[in-house]
C-alpha cells in the first residue's frame, strides 16, 4: 500500500471515530407511548432533523479517565419545527466532554407528526424518557444520578424548561423505569422560549400547541406559570437584540425561580442575537462557556477532581 493511500485512511479511520456516536433508542419495541402507530421514518437534511420517527439519545462521553461523573441532555433548537441537532447538539457534546462532562444529544418527537394522538405532550415524554434512561444506565455510564441535568437552545430551552418544571409522568409505560425520576438536577437555557402567551415565540407556540390553543394548554406550557419551590436551578443565556425570542422570556422565567428561592443565574449580554452558539460569538457574549462552566462548579454539578467518584 503506497504512503498516500495509508494516509487517507487513516485520516478517514480517526474521523469516523471522532464523528460516529452511539444512537440509543429511548422506547422499547411497542412501548412507544402517544402514537397512532403509523410507520415514521427520519428525515434528515442540511443538518436538521426534520421529521423523527425513531426518537432517540446520541451519547457522547469522555474518557474514563477524565469522566467527572456529570451528564448534561442537550434539547436543539428548531422551533418545534426541526432540529438543529448539529449546531445545538453535536458541537455543544463535544465541548461538554472536553471538560469530562458525560452529554447526550436529544432527539425527541416533533408535535408536527402525523402519527401522534396528542402533538404537545410528546417532546416531553422523549425528554422525561431519556433522563430516566441515563439513570437506569448510570453504573455502565459512570454517570452520578443526582448530577444529571438539561440543557436548551430556543425552542429546545422551552422543552428543557418544561422537563424541569412539569411534575406530571406522562412517560411511563409500565415497564422498570417507571420507578426511576425524571427530574432534572439542574437547567442551562440558552435563548429560551419560555412563556406561551405575551411574550411567546409565535412559531414554536403554534408548533406546538396549534393555532388557536385554549388559555389553559398555554398556562401550562408557559413554563415560568409552573415553577415550584421544588424546581432544579438555572443558569440562563440571553441577548438584548435578540430578534426572534424576546429576552422577557429568560427574565421571567429567572423573575418565578426568584420567587420561588429556587437558585439561578442569568446572563443578558448586549449583542449575540438569536445566535448564541459554541463559537463565533460577539464581544462580552463569547464569555457565556466559561461562565456556565464556572456555574456547574460552583453549585456542586461538575467536580472539580478529574475522575468521577
């Protein structure tokens, strides 16, 4: 084999490795709750997710030697439209694991499906499934279950919200992880939709709830109206000049944890509109990694050993 053509396999070899995650399904075969069981495949393009038929976690993990016992689900962006699973989950993993932070990407069912009998409840039910399914997996994982948290980019920070603030199991279905909580141990929203009503993103609204949903399914997806003394603390990313989702949302969200003496720190940086991502960000606004970083250490979520104990 000449030298060139070793080379470019190799190269392809190292990058597979990198670029190939383990995809674990989140229900069993015909456990699936809230279906009409018709047959759903994945449609995935220009890096989105655009349908999901196969609802599921992509697990990314340290090393053993590094692994500090943390886990962090990552809910993408997309409005409830699609998922921005590259931007919002890939790239944020990859970072979680170079500070030895287990991560595990989200695909949840999108309420645009066909199949689903009751549209709005079904990206709850992936998200509460998940956190009950890394738990029930924590000895494999070297995962600590009371450091397991959720992390949301727009649309993807209303899920991770309402995982945190909705006590209702609407996820069980009868079989060994019914007995295992759904709760989160903490919440990173960056850019949040939050409320359903004044200060709603319209698009994710309508994704989710319909046109014209009644004033009490906008209660109750309006997460900042179902925050409890009992709710995870929060660490929260906004831009001023965000264009798409009102900065309002992330105040009154923190404004109901405040009331409730729930721990939560947020961030309004003057620029960084709707794209507060991993890189590229504008001036003060590049400083939100290191800060969410310093959070997890601060409140006793990521040690600060690096091997998990």
């Amino acid at each position: 084999m000449n030298r060139t053509l070793f080379l470019l396999i190799a190269l392809f070899c190292c990058n597979f490795l990198v670029t190939a995650q383990e995809f674990i399904r989140l229900w069993p075969e015909g456990k699936m709750p809230n279906t009409k069981g018709m047959a759903m495949t994945d449609s995935i393009s220009d890096e989105r997710y655009r349908r999901v038929g196969t609802p599921g976690i992509f697990a990314f993990f340290p090393s053993k030697q590094e692994n500090k016992g943390s886990a962090v689900i990552i809910c993408p962006g997309g409005g409830y439209n699609h998922f921005a699973h590259v931007i919002n989950g890939t790239q944020i993993a990859k970072w979680f694991n170079t500070k030895g932070i287990n991560a595990f990407v989200l695909i949840s069912r999108l309420p645009n499906s066909p199949d689903l009998t009751d549209p709005a409840k079904a990206p709850l039910q992936d998200a509460q499934r998940a956190i009950r399914l890394i738990r029930a997996n924590r000895q494999k994982w070297g995962v600590n279950p009371g450091k397991i948290g959720v992390m949301g980019f727009s649309a993807g920070g209303h899920l991770a919200s309402s995982l945190g603030t909705h006590t209702e199991d609407v996820s069980a279905v009868g079989d060994s992880l019914d007995n295992i909580s759904f709760r989160p141990d903490f919440m990173l929203l960056v850019s949040p939709v939050i409320a359903m009503d004044k200060f709603a993103h319209s698009g994710s609204r309508d994704n989710l709830l319909g046109k014209n949903p009644s004033q009490e399914l906008i209660d109750k997806y309006s997460s900042e109206l179902q925050v409890t003394a009992q709710t995870p603390p929060a660490f929260i990313v906004h831009a001023e000049n965000d264009p798409a989702v009102n900065p309002q949302n992330s105040l009154l969200f923190y404004n109901a944890l405040r009331e409730h003496k729930v721990s939560a720190s947020i961030h309004i940086f003057p620029f960084g509109r709707h794209a507060i991502n991993l890189e590229n960000n504008p001036g003060s606004t590049k400083l939100w990694k290191d800060l969410c970083e310093m959070w997890l250490v601060e409140m006793g979520f990521v040690s600060e050993d690096r091997v998990a104990k």
